[in-house]
C-alpha cells in the first residue's frame, strides 16, 4: 500500500462493467487512479456476444490502463500492488453485473452520456439497486485525484446505509 492509501480503508476488488468505448478513456483513468490508491484489483467486465467488438474493446482498455501503469493479466499478480482483467461474459447485462457488483468493494461505472447511452444506464441502476455496495460514477472528464470530495446519495434505506458503511 502506498503512503497515500486512506488508513482503515479496504478496497481490494474494484468491478468496471464496460459496454462502450466513448467513455472508456474518463472511467478507465478514474478506475486505474482508484486501484492505485487502494492498491486494489481492477476487474474489468464487458457483456456481451460480439467477438469483435469484445475484442476491440479488451484492446482500448489495456491501453489506456497501461498508459496508468496498470497491466491487464489474466489473474491477481501481487496483493501490494494493484492490478487488472478483462473478462467478458454472455448473459443479462444487468443481473449478471449485479451479481458481480456484490462480490466487489467498489463498482466504478462511467457516467451515461446522454438519454441514448441505455447500456450505461442499465449498468447503473444494476448496481445502485441490486448490489449494496459502493459505487463511484466517474466524470465525463477524469480527475487528477480521487477521494478528495465525495457526494453520497441518501435515502434512508438500510441498503443505503451499508453502502456507506462499506
């Protein structure tokens, strides 16, 4: 852990669902900047069928994860250090990162463009509603830091209070 790592702070797996390149450059900043703070495991999640655009998509992202001194290997390389994968998966969009958005610390999703980016906002609500964990939507633009400012959505519920807890 470096010595900017928040004390008493455990983020080890960090889940990004990614179905879109046009936002791929804003969240995989913020992503790689998050796994860097918390020396955490980047899990990057593409659904979907097309072989194609899966693959181009692996390609962006091991670019621009790169370009944050992150490299995307198949597996965990070092506890102390953060890391990447890229998985793609074939199913429901929104159960199967829900399902997956439970078994991660932190979900980062980029934030939905506009009314007609529906896979970006599904992917969202999937996380919002269905995992109880944290997530941080990353800006249009990426930052230079992370955690510095934080906005938490309130309702009062029990869901909520565990996301913040967490």
């Amino acid at each position: 852990m470096s010595a900017d790592t928040p004390r008493g702070v455990s983020i080890r797996k960090i889940l990004l669902p990614l179905q879109a390149t046009n936002t791929a450059e804003a969240v995989c900043s913020v992503a790689a900047l998050t796994a860097r703070t918390w020396a955490g495991h980047l899990a990057v999640l593409h659904v979907g069928t097309n072989r194609d655009r899966a693959n181009s998509l692996r390609d962006l992202v091991t670019r621009l994860l790169a370009q944050h001194g992150l490299a995307v290997t198949d597996g965990h390389a070092d506890a102390n250090s953060p890391t990447a994968s890229f998985a793609v998966v074939t199913g429901q969009e929104s159960e199967i990162i829900g399902q997956e958005a439970r078994l991660a610390d932190l979900v980062v999703v980029p934030h939905p463009a506009s009314d007609s980016e529906v896979s970006s906002s599904d992917a969202l609500h999937a996380v919002l509603f269905e995992s109880a964990k944290p997530v941080l939507v990353a800006p249009a633009a990426a930052p230079s830091a992370i955690g510095r400012r934080i906005c938490i959505g309130w309702n009062g519920t029990a869901q909520s209070a565990s996301a913040v807890l967490a």
